[in-house]
C-alpha cells in the first residue's frame, strides 16, 4: 500500500526535524529511569525497547536503571507477607529483601534486557552487586513528636542510599557497545544487599558517568502548575521557588530534587517524561518542543 503524499510529506518532516538531535547527542550517554505504567503495559513495553535500541543504533548510548515497586509489591501479597509503609517507604526485613533481589535483579532485569535483545539490540543486566558497582548505606529515617525531646529513629530495614558509585563495569559495556540495564539494589559495609529507590540511583548514575542527559519516566505528563499547566525549561533558582510556594510536594519532591542534584553535578539536562505516552524518550529526544518537564542549571 502507498503512502499518501501528507503521510510521506510527515515522516520526512520527522527525519529532518531528528537528524540534529542525533548529530548532537552522537557519543554521548543518557541515563534513563524506566518505571511505572511504561513498565506494566505491553505495547508500551515494546515500544521503550524499540526506542533504546534506536538510541544504541544511531550512536548514542543510553544506560537504563529500573523500578520494580508494583512488581515486588504483587509477589508479596501472593506468597502472603503483609508490606508496610513509613514515610512512603517500604519496611525491608531480611526475607522481604530477598523477594526484592529476586524481582529486581532476577525477574524484571531479565525481561528488560530479552525485549531489548529481541528488539535488536545487546543489552546486559546487572545488580550494583556486579562489579561493585553501588555502594550502599542504610537509610535512617526520624520521626519528631511534642512528646520526645530527641527525633525517633525509624528501622526500615533493608533500605538504603547511594553511598558511590564505581561505574568501570557500566563503562567497560557501553564501550563493547552494550546496552547496561540496572537493578537498584546495593551492597552496604556490613556485606548486606539494600533496596534503593531507582530515581537516587538513576541521578547518581548520571553524575559518575558525567551524562549529557537524565530522563526520568513517570506516571504524569511532568511538573504540573496549580492550574494543570506543564512546567519546562527551568532552572535551580525557579526549581526552589516553586518547592517553596508548594507548586512541588508530595512524590514529584524526591523526583525533582534528583534531578536537581544531577545538573547541579554537571549532567547536562535532567528531563521527566510521561511513560504512559508511547515513544516518549524519542519524543522528548528527537523534537523540537519535547513532551515533559526541562530542568537544566542555568
């Protein structure tokens, strides 16, 4: 069946309007956090893969770090261990972590990296166990009180922060031109693994390997107004103002504040994207007006 002359006339204008973001990004690395509903979905499944393969054909290099919250949280209730949350943290006892080590760096890892592969690319999985890649510490959270003069300290197990981060393995595979796709989990002093929220690990991954850009996927379209208006092209001083008057609460906090400390740090661009839209890193990427939030430094 041909093309219409408007069908063709539309992707030549998607080709010409791509090809200087490829020139640009040519050589260099984005860290993509990859979670959510983008996760979940199977077309939407097939389509991230189809674009991380893109990115590795045209000479960029993306390095993928996962999520995996609803995953682990549905194995959990199967084998009947009830979850319980502080502060928006899951509490990780020993069992519980071995449930979240087999999820992340078994089940989910693998699927990622056999869409990848089956949509052509070369993509190898590992856990910030490998190569001693994440060092982690134990997160320590503190809950105040009118009745204690101290802040309660709160054990939420095995849960924890990037403590640095020896990327040698992740550079070492994207130089054999891999695709390296990460699972959050370090391994901390005392020799135990640690569930890390994958934006921290995304951000801190950007940093070490100097990125040119972080892309976080999201279940929103990015930074909303008060009136339902995407927020892009900020900076750090409209970023705090916008913490301060309240427009950045609740689960965006840690988001943006990642993706703060990121380009603070010298990653060139931090962007958060709707993963519910299909293609949406080619989209943000390769076009003009993009489709999510733009945080840079200046």
């Amino acid at each position: 069946m041909s093309l219409t002359q408007k069908a063709a006339e539309n992707i030549a204008h998607v080709l010409t309007e791509a090809l200087p973001y490829i020139k640009r990004f040519q050589g260099r690395t984005l860290v993509i956090k990859y979670g959510g509903n983008a996760m979940e979905d199977d077309a939407l499944k097939s389509g991230f893969a189809r674009d991380i393969v893109l990115m590795k054909l045209v000479g960029i290099n993306p390095v993928v770090v996962h999520g995996g919250g609803p995953q682990i949280g549905g194995l959990l209730k199967r084998l009947g261990k009830v979850t319980e949350f502080v502060q928006g943290m899951r509490v990780t006892d020993s069992e519980t972590m071995d449930v979240v080590e087999m999820v992340l760096g078994g089940l989910v890892n693998k699927e990622i990296v056999n869409l990848i592969n089956r949509h052509g690319g070369s993509a190898v999985g590992l856990t910030g166990k490998d190569g001693d890649l994440i060092r982690a510490r134990k997160m320590v959270l503190t809950r105040h009180s009118e009745e204690l003069q101290e802040p309660e300290i709160i054990d939420i197990g095995h849960v924890g922060e990037v403590e640095s981060i020896d990327a040698s393995v992740v550079n070492m595979l994207v130089q054999g031109d891999f695709i390296p796709i990460i699972a959050p989990i370090g391994i901390g002093e005392d020799g135990h693994s640690y569930n890390i929220n994958a934006d921290l690990v995304a951000g801190k991954m950007a940093e070490v390997l100097q990125a040119e850009k972080l892309i976080l996927l999201t279940n929103t379209p990015g930074l909303l107004d008060g009136e339902g208006r995407l927020l892009t092209g900020l900076d750090t001083q409209r970023v705090n103002a916008l913490i301060m008057d309240g427009t950045i609460h609740g689960g965006m906090l840690p988001k943006i504040g990642c993706a703060l400390e990121a380009v603070q740090a010298g990653v060139n661009t931090a962007h958060i994207i709707d993963g519910r839209v299909q293609h949406a890193v080619l989209l943000e990427l390769f076009t003009d007006e993009g489709i999510g939030t733009l945080i840079r430094r200046h």
